[in-house]
C-alpha cells in the first residue's frame, strides 16, 4: 500500500482536496496519508475531517497528522508540498514595501519583489526536506504546489537528484476559456504547450486536425471577448500567441501593462484577478480571518466530493496503476526539453506518466519572440534560486532589478533601498543571509560645474574630434 505525505497540510482548502481526490483514486485502497503542518492545530482538524470521510464512504485509508517532517516522510512513496514560509505576515511585505516604492503586484508571489522574497525563503526549506527525502524515502517522488513553481523548481534541481515535478492547474483553467472561446468542447481540442509556468503557450489548437487558432483570434478582437482578459489577449495579438495565467498575474511577468496608471487603468481595471492591486493578498486575508472565525472543516458533511482538476491523483494512479497519464509539468531543462531556453532553467512542457516513471517531452525551439519572454524571467528565476542557496544579498538585489515590472518602475537606487527594506522586514524567515545583505549603496553627489578627468580617447572618437576640428577651422 502506498504511503503519501503532504508537508503544509494544515493549508485547509488545498489538503482537502488533495486527501478527497486520493482517496478516489484507483489503486490507492488502503493507502496511508501523512498530514504533516508545524501548525498541529490545523492539521488535526484536516486530520478529523479526512476520518469523517472514510468514516461515513466506508473507506480502507488511514490517515494520521504530525507536526514532525521525518516521521511524515518515513516510509513515503510520494511526498506533496503545499506549504508557505512566512504566511501571511511574510506575505504582506512582499505586497507593501513594493507597493510603497511604485512597484504595483497583483498576486506579488511568483515573479517581482514579492515571488523573489517568497523564493528566498521557501528555498532553504525545500532543500532541506529533500535531503530528508535522499536518507529516509530515497525511492519516493516529490510533488511540489509550492510557489515560485519555477525558482522552487530550479533551487531543488541544483541541490538533489530526487525525482520532482511542479504542479499547476493554469492549463486546465486555460483550456476552459479557450473551449468557450472557440465554440469546441474542452476533450476534444488537440494542443500543445510549453513555455514556463504561468507563461506557457499554447503553441497548437486543433480539432480534427482542423486549426482553431484562426477563429480564436477572430473573436478576441470582439470588445466581449477583449474585456474578460485584457492582458493575455494583448500579448496573443502582439506576439501571435495565447498563454497560460490570468491578466492580473501575467501583467506581474511583462514589462507593459503595470507600470503607471494609464496603463493600469487600461489593462488592468477589472475586478480581482483581472488586475486589481493586491488582489491575492486581499483574497487571502479574506479567507484567513473567516477560517479564524468559524471551524469549516466541522461543518462539513464528509461526503466525497467529485475528483478535481488537480494533475496529482492522476499521477499517482498512473505510476501505481500503469494508466497512462498526460499533463503539462514543471521540469529542470536539462535534456534540452525546450532547446532555446536555458539546460538549467525550469520548463513547462508535455508529460507522459507510466508505471515506469515520468516522461517529459521534447518540444523543440519556441518561436523566438516567445522563447524571448520566457528568457525575460528565467533570468531572474535562476538568480534568485542561486542567491536563496547562497545566502548572498547581491544577487538577490540582482534578481528584483532584473525583474521587468521593478525594471519598468524603479532605477536601481531606488530597487536597492527596497531590496534592504526588504530584507530589514523579513530577517526572521531569512537567517541564511545573516551577515551577507545586500550593501547600502550611496548616491554621487555631482556639484553643478564639476568637470571630468582626462582619460584616454577611443580610438575611433578621437578620429572623430580631429576631424571636427578640422572641419571647425
């Protein structure tokens, strides 16, 4: 009988649906879920709830909660992450120091000032759990929901061999928006995507062997169709192709669309995810302060829910069962999976499960505009993954200023005093840079009338001024 580990189980929506979709899947009767939340409180009421289930379905699982990762993972043939470093006190630095400095995020836990920060913290811990993984569950694959998917990924990827895949469900949702928008039902459209996470795209829509691109593009020139994702479409207009996320977090990702209020109010002016300021963080306090106020899990009938659109139960299933199983993952480039980013950047691309393991595909080259963006992020993505397993304040300076919103919004005295604001409010979830921070970095004064020092002439300038000269006399 397989034995699953959540680590962040006293997240409560998510663990809910994780432990409600295993134990609907094929070939895991019997199986043991490990509950596992330095927030025990948390985690038993996840725990209660998860009993009352089995109870009433008259299921053969077992399920128990610890606030000890090793005893979790004793024994785990499949470790899943859920958790976030720091919570929600972490996170609201990550919103409103930017937000102080001009730098407006919508969600602020993938990319820009705040995903960087969220890397530099979840980092540490990941690698420590895997190397937990390589002396107690060798043999067990990782599972990781833990944001910044793509800095995560790569941070785990430098330090382990153990076997991981990042999970998202942008894909699902975006084929759903894409049925409607096409008129073809989601199961029968063809397609392939690949890119990074949140920024994948959508490279084939077929059906039939029918192109529906064409009638995609018809209709997102219609204002209907335009209002509901303003960002996303006008990136697929510009650039020929549409992507993965929402507008409010893709604005985060791109250089164009946050970075005063004009264009705020342009792209970005509808409700919540469609770009509001703050939009996840406001959801999250919303969802916090009613989880404090009222137990939900006591509330709740114990009947199963239908099995969600999450791709883990379906792994699972596929590498117990031998079903064969397709998503779209998150992977380190290594072999070359998509061959104009990157070998050590985190990809987005096809992957086939079996019995025998995971598969991910060759994709090829991305049309270069694409790979392009893409670039944009792996950048600093592979930065902030280097400095979170260094501890070294300089190159996570060199990742925020190398984030294109920042980039659009700030100089880099004005990103270093964030930066170190940063750092000030977060030192607790960041002891590894203790004695490493990035320097205060003082700006020259020039007194006016300050001439220059002699130096040296480029060759080809100095040609230039003799000429002047000449031409001058």
């Amino acid at each position: 009988m397989a034995k699953i580990a959540i680590i962040g189980a006293g997240s409560m929506v998510f663990s809910t649906t994780l432990t409600n979709d295993i134990l609907q899947t094929p070939g895991l009767e019997g199986s043991t879920v490990a509950l596992m939340d330095p927030a025990l409180e948390k985690t038993k009421s996840v725990e209660n709830y998860v009993n009352k289930v089995i109870k009433k379905n008259n299921l053969s699982h077992k399920v128990f909660a610890t606030a000890d990762k090793k005893e979790a993972i004793q024994g785990a043939d499949y470790v899943i992450t859920t958790f976030q470093i720091g919570g929600m006190e972490a996170y609201k630095y990550d919103y409103e120091i930017p937000m102080k400095y001009g730098v407006d995020q919508c969600l602020g836990q993938c990319v820009g000032p705040g995903g960087v920060f969220r890397g530099l913290r979840t980092i540490p811990v990941l690698v420590e759990l895997i190397h937990d993984m390589e002396a107690i569950c060798p043999n067990a694959i990782l599972l990781n929901y833990v944001n910044p998917m793509c800095t995560c990924s790569i941070g785990m990827g430098m330090s382990s061999e153990i076997p991981f895949v990042g999970l998202c469900h942008g894909i699902q949702t975006t084929l759903d928006l894409i049925s409607g928008y096409v008129g073809v039902k989601k199961d029968e459209i063809d397609f392939l995507a690949a890119g990074i996470n949140h920024m994948a795209w959508f490279l084939k829509l077929e059906k039939d062997g029918q192109d529906l691109y064409p009638i995609f593009r018809e209709n997102i020139e219609k204002p209907e169709y335009y209002i509901n994702d303003k960002v996303r479409i006008e990136v697929a207009r510009h650039f020929g192709y549409f992507m993965t996320e929402s507008t409010g977090h893709l604005s985060e990702y791109l250089y164009w669309f946050r970075k005063n209020r004009d264009l705020l109010d342009t792209y970005c002016d509808q409700p919540a995810f469609g770009g509001a300021s703050g939009a996840y963080y406001k959801y999250c306090c919303e969802m916090a302060k009613k989880y404090e106020e009222v137990d939900i899990l006591s509330l709740e009938s114990g009947q199963l829910e239908p099995r969600s659109i999450d791709y883990c139960s379906y792994i699972i299933e596929a590498l117990e069962t031998g079903k064969p199983f397709r998503l779209n993952g998150n992977v380190i480039n290594h072999q070359g999976y998509i061959s104009n980013l990157p070998r050590e950047a985190c990809v987005e691309v096809p992957i086939y499960v079996d019995k025998s393991g995971l598969h991910p595909l060759h994709v090829g080259r991305l049309p270069s505009q694409l790979a392009a963006l893409n670039r944009s992020n792996v950048t600093l993505q592979m930065l902030a993954a280097e400095a979170a397993l260094t501890g070294d304040g300089e190159l996570a300076f060199a990742a925020v200023a190398m984030d294109p919103l920042t980039s659009a919004v700030l100089g880099l005295q004005e990103t270093r005093e964030m930066v170190r604001e940063l750092f000030e409010a977060e030192a607790r979830w960041l002891p590894h840079f203790e004695g490493k921070l990035p320097r205060k970095v003082d700006l020259v004064d020039v007194p006016q009338g300050t001439a220059g020092v002699d130096v040296p002439l480029d060759p080809a300038l100095a040609v230039a001024n003799r000429f002047g000269k000449l031409a001058s006399d």
